[in-house]
C-alpha cells in the first residue's frame, strides 16, 4: 500500500444506540501506521432502550438527531480542532447553501436546526476525510449519522467515506486509545476474524488488507441478541450481555438442566442461536417461579453454551484455513469469560496464532473504528481521496 500523508480524520458512528464521534490523526501505511485518537467520544443511549426492553428505531433516530451535533461540537473543540471561543469566523452560509443543507437534512428536523445555528459560527476545521458508518444497522438511526456527514461535506468541502461497520469491529483490535505502538502494524494474513455482535455473528476470512469472505454466520438470531433475548426471559434489564456476564460470575457451575449447544457438529461454519434461546424459555418456564439460585445458574450455563459453541466452530475454521491471526471484535467481545476461555483454547491448541481482541473501550460500538477503516479505505485509492459522491461507493460483501 502507498503511503499517505498525515491525515485528520472526523469519523461518525449511529448504526445502533451509541451516538459517536471521533477525531483521529493517522500517517503511513499498515506497516508503519501512526494513529493517534485526539477526541474519542460515545454517548449511549441505553437507559432510554432499558425501559422498552431493546433498541426501538424511532427513538435511536430522535436521540441521535439531538445528541450527534453537541457531541460533534464537543470533539471539535477537545481535538483543539476547533477553538470554542473562535466564534463567527466565517459568513452565514448563502441562501443556495442553506436551502442545500435543508435539503440534506430535512428528515432531522432537530438536527437541522443545531446544525443552522451551529456550523456556520465555527471556523471549518481543518479535516481531510469525514467517515461514517454506511451499514449495517438500524436505518433510520444511520441515516441521521450519513447526513450529518453529508451536509458538513457540502459546506466545508470535505469529502466523505462511507464505511462499514462490521469492518470497523474487525480493525478494532488494530486500534489503541493511547499513544502505544498500534497493533496493526505487523498483522500476518491470512486473517480470521469471529464477529459476535448485537445483530451478527459471522466467521469472515481476509487474505489481505480489505478483502472479506464470510465463511460463516448466524442463521438465526445473533448472539448479542440471544443474550439480549435469554436476559430478559430471566428477568434482566437490556443489554443482556453485560447482566448474564455478572450473573454468571456468582454461579456454581451446576444448572437445573443441561442446556444444548446448537449445531456444533454441523459440518459448515454456520450458527443457531434461537433454539438455545427457546431452550432457556422452556426451562425458566418448568421452574417457574425462578429462584435467584436458577436465574444465576442458568445465566452461567447459557454464557457456557454459546462460548462452546463459537469456540468449537472457530477451532474448526482454524483447522481448516490455518490462519496467522484470530480477531474477534463486535461487542460481545466484552465478555469476560469469552476473552479468558477463548485466550485459553488459542494457547493450548493453536499456540502459532495470534489472538487480538479490541482493548475493552474498543469492544462496543465507536467512532475511532470508523475512522481507522476509512483511513485504510483512502490507503488503498493509493493516497487518492475517493469523491464525495456518496452512492458512488459500494458497500463491502459482509451482510
Ligand atoms: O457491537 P455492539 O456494541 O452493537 C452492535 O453492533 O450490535 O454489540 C452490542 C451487543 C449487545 O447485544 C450486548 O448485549 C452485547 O453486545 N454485549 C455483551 C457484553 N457487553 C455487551 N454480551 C456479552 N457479554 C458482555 N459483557
Ligand atoms: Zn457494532
């Protein structure tokens, strides 16, 4: 790959409930990467969900229309990319200019209006590329983040790269938030990488910088959400992930009941969640009313199940394509026990490949991900900026 010069990137992220924003710093190519975060920021709207039980579209759309903006700000001014005091620096934007943002923003009202009062006032920063998750996720909440990058590209003439998200959990592990060495730079392909998130599971294989083929995946529920769905059938707040974790924690190791480890003798590299999940219903249901003791137990035999079975189905995929290095990234990779079992396995059975799991503030989702993958993205246009004629990029072939 070419090397390019030093780049400011302003990377934005709403596929789902966080509300993120980052501005990151990167030189040289995936041997010699500097990559250093200057503002790093997530505002997450998981008490608001908490009280439906799940994400709900609509109310991710309103949230992040209302927070994408103060957080942009907020940023701007902690990467010193933007002086705070430095206000109208620059004219009002031209009647065409501000019809053309209406345009842009005309299904986010209230973004709209931050958006009017606000850019104008500041002096454009001096950003090279502007990245934004393109998908997958919720839509409506994607929308608001593609056009908020979109009307800041048409004002201050910056381009946009549109990314995907799913890449962007991958180079997770790639990214630090301190000024460590980045681990990125002496990764061996081929690359195999375990994505476990709230919407997907999938086993993608990359021959080099780039290149994605799903080898496997869910054909059912993702495990995010299967913790998601068994945490609320045992009567704990979304997420589920992070409860079941705790819960499990407190368990002895001995459930009411076995519960099953779906398809792992199957002889591909697909998974099934929604029948563990219903497993749990039937159980909770048998010992209705659940004592605490069950509701832990049965917490810690459902982490158990689904370790098995992504570890069982990634030791096959290892036998199989002999890969240097095992990411795992999305955010389920927070849990605990998955971390520790999944660095046990490696080292016992597969001492040759390197684990790389995101640093824990990586793991959920983020904009300096974003902003990594679309920094490799210009990399490989060889310095190119791809133009900001958004429908002119495609999507990668991960779902
Ligand atoms: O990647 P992410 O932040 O959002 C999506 O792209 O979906 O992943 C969110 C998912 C949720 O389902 C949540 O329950 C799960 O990650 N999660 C966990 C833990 N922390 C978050 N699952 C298991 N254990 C955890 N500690
Ligand atoms: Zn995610």
């Amino acid at each position: 790959m070419l090397d390019s010069e030093d780049m400011k990137i302003l990377a934005i992220e709403t596929s789902c409930d966080e509300t993120a924003v980052s501005v990151v710093e990167a030189k040289g190519d995936t041997e010699h990467l500097q990559f250093e975060v200057l503002s790093h920021l997530i505002s997450s709207q998981i008490a608001l969900h908490t009280k439906w039980g799940g994400v709900v579209p609509s109310l991710a759309k309103r949230e992040h229309a209302r927070n994408l903006l103060p957080l942009l700000l907020e940023s701007l001014y902690e990467s010193g990319l933007v002086n705070p005091k430095q206000k109208k620096i620059r004219d009002n934007l031209t009647i065409q200019e501000a019809a053309e943002v209406r345009r842009i923003l005309e299904r986010e009202p209230e973004l709209l209006d931050l958006f009017l009062q606000h850019i104008p006032a500041i002096k454009p920063p001096e950003v090279d590329i502007i990245v934004v998750t393109q998908g997958p996720g919720l839509e409506p909440a994607l929308w608001v983040g593609i056009n908020l990058a979109k009307a800041l590209s048409f004002v201050w003439k910056i381009p946009v790269i549109p990314v995907n998200h799913m890449e962007g959990h991958i180079l997770s592990v790639m990214a630090t938030l301190d000024k460590k060495q980045p681990k990125i730079n002496n990764i061996k392909f081929p690359v195999l990488s375990l994505l476990i998130s709230g919407g997907h599971t999938e086993l993608v294989l990359s021959k080099d910088w780039l290149n994605y083929q799903v080898i496997g995946q869910t054909r059912d529920d993702a495990v995010g959400e299967a913790f998601d769905k068994v945490a609320r059938i045992l009567g704990l707040p979304y997420p589920g992930g992070p409860e079941i974790s705790r819960l499990a924690d407190l368990a002895s190791g001995h459930p009411p009941e076995k519960l099953p480890r779906p398809m792992l003798n199957s002889n591909d590299f697909d998974f099934s969640f929604s029948g563990l999940k219903t497993a749990v219903l039937y159980l909770v249901k048998k010992l209705s009313p659940l004592s605490q003791i069950n509701r832990v137990e049965i917490a810690r035999e459902f982490q158990q199940a689904v370790i098995d079975v992504l570890i069982t189905k990634t030791g096959r995929a290892i036998q199989k394509y002999h890969p240097h290095t095992l990411v795992i990234g999305g955010g389920v990779v927070a849990n605990k026990d998955l971390r520790e079992k999944f660095g046990e396995v490696i080292k016992e059975h597969f001492p040759t490949v390197r684990l790389l799991v995101p640093d824990l503030s990586l793991s959920t989702d983020n904009a300096t991900m974003i902003a990594l993958a679309g920094y490799l993205r210009v990399q490989a246009a060889e310095g190119q900026v791809p133009t900001n004629d958004f429908a002119a990029h495609g999507t990668l072939p991960l779902s």
